[in-house]
C-alpha cells in the first residue's frame, strides 16, 4: 500500500475528495449531457478544476519560471518570501528533494492525475454501455490525464502509467513515457470533440499537445545530453500546428494583453484555458498579483487587493530587451512589453522635490471601478490608490479614490513611509538588491474584477495554450528542418498582429536564427509557464545569471520529492531518485 500513499492516484478517499462547489461550475453545461448530466458533469468538473491549484504560483507555476532566467524571488527586505529558502535554491539550482516548492509542484500535479483517472473509471462503464455524452467526456479526460503527464514527464523525467484504482502505477522515462502519451493523444485526437471552446480540450488542443510533445521528444529522451531533434519529430510538428493554423478557426488577437483580461473566454487566440468564469473556491489571480508591489492596490473597489512584492524579472532578461531594441524605448518598440492604462495627468508627472511627506495635493481622482493599473513590465515610480493613517483609501469630495504616487509602505528598505515604489532593474540576493522595490514586476494578466482579494474568484482565464505558440513551435520545427524563410515568415505573422497600438506594433525581423527565436519566444510568451523548457531545448539552461553560476546537467530535472521515495522504499526499484540528487 505504500506505492499507492506516495503517488498519490491510489487512494480512493482522494478521488473523491472534492469541495461541493467544485462540482457547481458554470461553464460545464450540464444539458449537453443529458440525463447523466449530474454524474458526467461532477466527475470531470473536479478534473478539470484542479489544473487552477497545479497552476498555483507556488506549486508547478512557480517551478517553471523561478529556476528560470526569467524571474527571481529575493528574501525580500529579509521579512518576506524567504519561506524555507526554497525560491533562493531553486534560482540557484540548488535544490534538494526536501525542497517544499517541488514537493508541492509534484503533489498537486498527481492529484490532478488522480481526478483524471477518477473521472475515466466512472465514464468507462457508461461509455460502453453506449452513451455518447459520457464517450465524448471520456476523450477528454484520457486527453487532460496525457497533457497532465507531459507535465510531470518535463519537470520529473518520469509518468506515473495507470490504467485502474485498484493497480500499482508503472514508471515510465524516455521514450516508453513519450510513447505512452503519444498513444493517449492518438486515440482520441480523431474522434475528440471540435467545436468546444477553451476552457475544455478539443480537438485542436490535442494537435497542440501532440506538436508540444514531438518539439520536446529529444529532451524527452535524453535529458542530460545534446537533443538530437530528428526531422521526422519536427515533421510532426509541422504536421499538427499546419491543422491548428489551416483551421481558420483560431486568430492572433490585435491586443496582446487582451489575452489576459477578465473577458479573454472569448478571445479568438485561445486554444486551451483554465476556464474561470464559474462558482470554484479556487479560481485565482494570483499570476496577476504574485509579482506587483505590497503597496499597490490594483482594485480599490476590494481595499484588502494589493501585490505580494514577490518575484521580479531578472535583470539578463531584460537586458534581451535593451539588447533588441538598442535605443530605442522597448515599451515603445513591442506592444507585448508594456500597456499605459493609468493616466497620469501632465501637470502631476514631474515629482522633483515631492515625496509622501509633502504630497498631500498632488493626485488626481477616479471612480474606483475605473482604476487600471498598467500591464506588462512595470518598472519605474508607480501610480496608484493610497490609505490614510486609518488604513481607508483617500477619497476626493465626490467619493472618488484619490491617485497619488504610490507610497512605499513594504520592507525595512530606506525609502519606506518617506519614499514611492519604483522599481528598479537590479535585483539580487544582496540586502539591497532585495529590498521590496527591486526589480521590474510582471503585470501581464488584469487583476480581475471578480476576486475581492486577488487570491480566489477570479474571472480571468489562465491561459495555457494560444495561437501564438503554435505559430512559434511551427516557426521552430522549420527552422531545425532548414527553412529559415518559413521560419521568419511564422515569427513575423505573430508580430505583426499585434496592431490594436499601431506605434507599439513590433518591427517585422529581417533574419532569423536559433539565438533569436529563442529570444522572441521570451518575448511572446513571457511569464506562462515555457521559459525553463525553452531554455532546456535551445541548450541555454547551464548558462548563468543573476545569482545562478550552476551549470550541472542534472539540473534540467527536478528531484523526486524525498517524501515520494521514502513512501516507495518498501517496493524494491519502483520509484529511484534523479540522477545527481
């Protein structure tokens, strides 16, 4: 029985170990059913709706970006975020198989495993009995279980195969695990339903889990050494986007950060979401929230909605910025860096000699509703709602909130209570390199209307499969088949739709190579969830940055958690720990 603790798939207790509002999602239909409505919509709803906690930005979320040259979460003033130390070690690749942040990575991702599997033992039987509501559901959790494996085959190295509850799941590495997602992907990709929109799996997310797997297939294989990326695999890549692109049913939206707004459900780009728009006690904002400043109060209609001043963007990866743009302004040469959404009036801009100690009239007001903090990479003195010493917003005669500079009232740094938040690029883990204000901070997604404390109830999708990507994996797979003009051509297209701000539409590339594409995935796809295995597969993650200086191989997997091998010992060779840990 221990196998079946430490997996956490076994135990039957766990499958059906969901809160009741997990069962009351909106957006699952339950008419198109039929009269097994309320068991085919309450065994997959709790499937699906666990991606949000897998997603969660300390669980797999924070697992990608952190170790990645793309973010970096400091002990913060020395009073935050240090939390076992567990970001500092992973930005370092010093991680163990004690660290918290794998552990919960790996526990969530098996629990959302285990629900797919709870939900494909209930829809099996009704399935062969004939009823085609419950077939239809049966594809897409066997679909959701293959992208949920994928998963852990990319951060682990390792699927954990399991057909039946009462069975012992069979590891599988390398290519017995490729094959084994390849064949669930297969099964259904012909018969899956086509017509869904994102917030279930269709067809067209299947072709794109399909092209994700080949793109991935050489690392897949060997992890530690060079990836040898066959023609053949990126043939099937080409094969899989070319249907998703020459489908006509998806297109490249003119606003990026409408990608990431409260209402992106509707949003042509989407491919694949996690659907927020229902009832779940889970549903977040915390990629919204996770990064932006202590002291900012985005929604100052909800007056406990603030940031968490946690991870900010390395310094290397903005330099990627500077580097492509030379001098010009990136916010004024991409569309995709930045979005001015808070106006601040002309007379205000210019704080020479002002600091929250003789600011008292240098604001301006705005219905609290109305208040848009800016999107992308926020940096510099920010804008925003301030509280008065009895912990209420600053209001105008007519109720209005009033804006101010924003006041830093985080940390123990030297601007606190006398200086504003502004974000600097340097950021570290030195004492002044991680006072609460260091680092530009990701705001690419709203923070929604709907959460009244950036932590729960949120309406904005998470989006986890778009267009864009298909076009870049697209532009990848000819790229190492030897189009470089296809190539470019792919990279130009997603470029050139963003013409929502005309001014900001990024310049089309004249050439393409490895180097760049690399660069411009960072670019499109930013702080979703891609940066670490991008960095795998271009052959960049040894490299060092900021505070990383580790170029061991082992590294480009994570450790099985010490909590998962121990719970195994008692099954002789079932689970063995990572090379090098």
């Amino acid at each position: 029985m221990k196998n079946k603790i430490i997996i956490g798939l076994l135990a039957i207790s766990s499958f059906l170990n969901w809160n009741c509002t997990d069962l009351e999602e909106e957006r699952l239909d339950e008419a198109e059913f039929g009269g097994q409505a309320e068991v085919i919509s309450g065994v997959i709803a709790p499937a699906y709706g666990y991606v949000s906690w897998v997603w969660r930005h300390t669980n797999y979320y924070g697992l990608q970006l952190i170790p990645s040259d793309e973010a970096i979460l400091p002990f913060r003033g020395g009073t935050d975020w240090f939390d076992g130390g567990k970001f500092l070690a992973t930005h370092q690749h010093n991680f163990t198989p004690t660290n918290d942040l794998i552990g919960d990575g790996w526990n969530e991702l098996a629990t959302n495993i285990s629900r797919t599997l709870a939900a494909i033992e209930v829809l099996t039987p009704l399935s062969e009995e004939g009823n085609s509501e419950a077939t239809s559901a049966l594809y897409e959790m066997r679909a959701l279980r293959a992208y949920l494996n994928m998963l852990m085959l990319d951060s682990w190295g390792l699927i954990l195969k399991k057909e039946a509850s009462t069975e012992r799941s069979e590891v599988l590495r390398a290519q017995e695990a490729i094959d084994y997602i390849e064949s669930e992907l297969l099964a259904v990709v012909d018969v899956i339903n086509t017509n869904l929109g994102p917030g279930r799996i269709n067809q067209a997310a299947v072709w794109g889990f399909l092209a994700r797997l080949y793109l991935n297939a050489a690392v897949y294989r060997d992890p530690y050494g060079t990836p040898n990326f066959s023609t053949e695999d990126m043939g099937r890549v080409l094969q899989y986007t070319d249907n998703i692109i020459n489908s006509g049913a998806y297109s490249l939206s003119p606003e990026y950060f409408d990608l990431f707004n409260d209402d992106n459900n509707s949003n042509a780009e989407l491919i694949f979401a996690l659907d927020q728009r229902g009832i779940l006690r889970r549903e977040h904002s915390r990629w919204a929230y996770w990064s932006i400043a202590g002291s900012m109060f985005p929604r100052p209609e909800f007056p406990s909605a603030d940031g968490t001043d946690g991870p900010a963007f390395t310094s290397d990866f903005i330099q990627t910025w500077i580097d492509a743009y030379g001098a010009v302004d990136p916010a004024e040469a991409d569309a995709r860096f930045y979005q001015q959404n808070t106006i601040v009036p002309d007379a205000l801009q210019d704080l020479t000699g002002l600091s929250p100690l003789n600011d008292e009239d240098h604001f301006y007001c705005i219905v609290p509703e109305e208040f848009e903090m800016d999107r992308g990479i926020i940096r510099g003195t920010q804008w925003g709602p301030r509280k008065g010493e009895d912990g209420e917003f600053l209001t105008c005669d007519g109720g209005e909130v009033r804006i101010y500079p924003v006041l830093q009232r985080k940390g123990n740094g030297p601007d606190r209570d006398v200086g504003y938040v502004n974000h600097v690029l340097d950021v570290n883990f030195t004492n002044e390199g991680s006072f609460h204000n260091t680092g530009y901070r990701c705001s690419k997604y709203q923070f929604s209307r709907t959460s009244p404390n950036g932590n729960n109830f949120s309406s904005v999708d998470l989006v986890l499969m778009r267009l864009a990507e298909i076009y870049l994996m697209r532009a990848e797979a000819k790229l190492r088949n030897g189009d470089a003009a296809g190539a470019l051509a792919d990279v130009n297209m997603v470029r050139a739709s963003r013409t929502a701000r005309p001014a900001q539409t990024p310049a089309a590339l004249t050439s393409l190579d490895l180097d760049i594409l690399f660069r411009e995935r960072g670019f499109e796809l930013y702080w979703e969830g891609f940066r670490r295995g991008d960095q795998i597969r271009f052959g960049k993650y040894e490299d060092s940055w900021t505070d990383k200086t580790d170029s061991d191989v082992n590294r480009r997997l994570f450790p099985i958690p010490q909590s998962a091998v121990d719970a195994a010992s008692g099954i002789d060779g079932f689970l063995e720990q990572n090379q090098g840990y």
